[in-house]
C-alpha cells in the first residue's frame, strides 16, 4: 500500500500540481507519511510532515463538535430554533429553522455566495474589504438578508453560512469568541499543537501558504498568485481553521475515545441523520453511493450497511484539504495541498486501492 501511495503522490505532485501531505494510517500506525511541495514558493521553503494547512470546510466538523458538547451538557437541544438563541430580527432567517437543520444543510437559508450555483466567493470582496470580516457576526450582512432557498427540512442545499449561525449559538451559549471556545475546549483538549485559527495577515511560524494557479491560454499553469484576498483572513465556523495531518487524526482518536464527546454524541457525529440521496459517486466501487449526512457533512457508504467511508473535504483558491476515514478497517487517509489541486481524484485513486486490498473485491 505504501509503494502504491507514493508513486501516485510523486505523480501528483510532479505531473498534477500537488503541494502538501499525505497520511494514511491503518489502526493507528503510521503506513505512509510524505511532504511534497513549498509552504513558502518564493523563499523555496518545503512543506513537511507537521506543516500546518489551511483546511477550508474541513472546519465545519470542528464546529459540529463543539455545538454537540453544548448539547450533552444540556445547555442547548439540536430542535431548538435559532431565531429564538440569536438575534435575527430584521433578517430573512426564517422563525422555523433548527440547530439540526442548520448541522445538516436542510435549513434552506441562503448563503453568501451561493457556490452551488456557480456564485464566486472571492467575488464577495471586490467591493468590500476581505480583512473586515474576523468574527462570526461579521458575516450577517452577505447572507441574513436574503430570500431562503426552500422551506427548513424540505430539501438539502450545502449552506457554508448555516455554520456562521452555528458559531454564533456557541458565542451566545458560552460568551466566548467561537475561536477562543474551540481552541480550549478542541484543540488544547485533544492536545493538536499544529492547529489554531492562524490570521493570513500574521506571522505563522511553519505554516504553509495558499497559492492560486496562474494558467496560459492553453491551460497550463504558467505561474502562481498568493490567496490572501480571496476569502477572511482568519478562519471561524464555516471555514479556515489550518491543522496538521497528524493533528487531524489525534482529533479523529479523541472522538473515537470520549475526549471530545460520551458514545452518543460520538454516534451522532460518525452517521448520517438526513433522509436526502446524491447521484452515485464516480468511485468506481459498486453499490456504493455518496448521501448526505450530518455533521461530517457527506458519507459514502454501502446500501444497507454501516459507512463505507466517513470523509469531510474542503476548498477554497489555493486550498485542497480532504479527510477521509474507513470505520470497518480503522483506515484513515489525510491529503492537505496549498495549491489548487484535484485531491479529490487522489483520494478516488487511493480509496479505490484500498477497498481492493482490504475489502476483499
């Protein structure tokens, strides 16, 4: 497995672009770890094993903890109306809509670009200011006020803005800064030294850079540009926490464990809780088909059967993060790129190596 998995990332990152790191892990031991690429391009600074990524939406699932300790200590329910945790009044959140639906994207709210609908999010900051927006409330202004998609619980809709909502029902319920809450209540718990809500504008020491491709009429990349406008320049609910491979997975032990949540709550993490099916993923594994989930966002899983594959990606310019995790096996796979790269079909490849090795095709 180790031989296969490096001569697809040396591919990858010779033929494909890839900048950063893979990891799998099997039970826990280490089977490949390897740093490609620059965390810093202009001074030729190579990324390594303990860098530390930007991990775009991998974030949400820090978030989906943190709000799932409040409900295990009592002090919030996931059937709670958020209209009646924060103020929203004068906005177009609609009274109905529930901390569940928010966790699972059936909330119907709309986002602040709607990216599924071909929106550009670095758009957004053309005509105001990307450095203005450093906490959760910041973000009211690009979404509250506009019409919802679709009634609550109706259909799902991936909703980025549905955990700006979430960080705010953390900071109302503890009187924390949502970065400040999971920072000692996630990270320092867990013990993951590589990871924080590092400001872009910063000194970050051994933190890589996100780097967009610069492309030729012809399609090649011909050079790279620096992400710093592209999105906040620090990370909160919905996106932007950077991390470390190895971090990623001592987070993944602490829930498996009861560091971070009792069995229930673990549960409630690791399974889906919506009844709304994607197309089949192009896997190449059959009978297997992507449904949407809750918390983790997205499951892969086997009709039928437990999951098949736990995972959370992530994305924005000059940022590919995918975490993916085989329960049956204790097999989990870490990709972390500071550069636009398709780590999705890096996973697919290594995914597809693994059911064969291990799943007895």
């Amino acid at each position: 497995m180790s031989k296969f998995i490096e001569e697809l990332c040396n591919h990858y990152a010779t033929e494909r672009n890839f900048s950063g790191v893979c990891m799998l892990k099997i039970k826990g031991e280490t089977v490949f770890e390897k740093a490609y690429g620059y965390a810093n391009r202009a001074f030729k600074i190579k990324n390594e094993v303990d860098t530390s990524f930007d991990t775009a939406s991998v974030t949400k699932v820090f978030t989906a903890v943190a709000i799932l300790q409040l409900v295990e200590q009592g002090k919030l329910s996931l059937d709670n109306k958020i209209a009646n945790i924060i103020d929203l009044k004068g906005t177009k959140i609609p009274d109905d809509v529930t901390v569940e639906q928010l966790l699972n994207h059936t909330s119907g709210i709309a986002d602040d670009a709607d990216e599924e609908a071909g929106e550009d999010y670095a758009a957004l900051f053309i005509h105001s200011p990307n450095y203005a927006i450093r906490e959760c409330k910041d973000f009211l202004k690009n979404f509250a006020y506009k019409d919802p998609n679709f009634k609550a619980g109706s259909k799902v809709r991936y909703c980025n803005c549905s955990f700006i909502l979430l960080g705010l029902t953390i900071e109302k319920i503890t009187g924390m800064k949502y970065q400040d809450y999971v920072a000692e209540n996630i990270f320092e718990k867990v013990g993951m030294p590589g990871t924080g809500f590092f400001s872009m504008d910063e000194v970050n020491e051994n933190t890589a850079e996100g780097y967009i491709n610069i492309t030729g009429k012809d399609g090649n990349i011909i050079g790279y540009k620096k992400n710093i406008y592209s999105y906040p320049p620090i990370g909160t609910a919905d996106s932007g926490a950077y991390t470390t491979a190895e971090d990623l997975n001592r987070f993944l032990v602490a829930i498996q464990d009861g560091t971070l949540l009792n069995k229930e709550y673990s549960d409630i993490l690791m399974h889906p809780h919506c009844n709304f099916y994607e197309s089949k993923e192009n896997n190449q594994i059959p009978g297997l088909s992507k449904r949407n989930g809750y918390a983790f966002e997205f499951f892969i899983i086997n009709d039928g059967k437990e999951p098949f594959c736990i995972y959370k990606d992530g994305c924005n310019y000059g940022v590919a993060a995918m975490f993916s995790y085989y329960p049956e096996k204790d097999i989990s796979l870490v990709l972390l790129s500071n550069q636009d790269c398709n780590v999705w079909a890096m996973r697919r490849e290594i995914q597809l190596e693994i059911y064969k090795k291990y799943y007895n095709i």
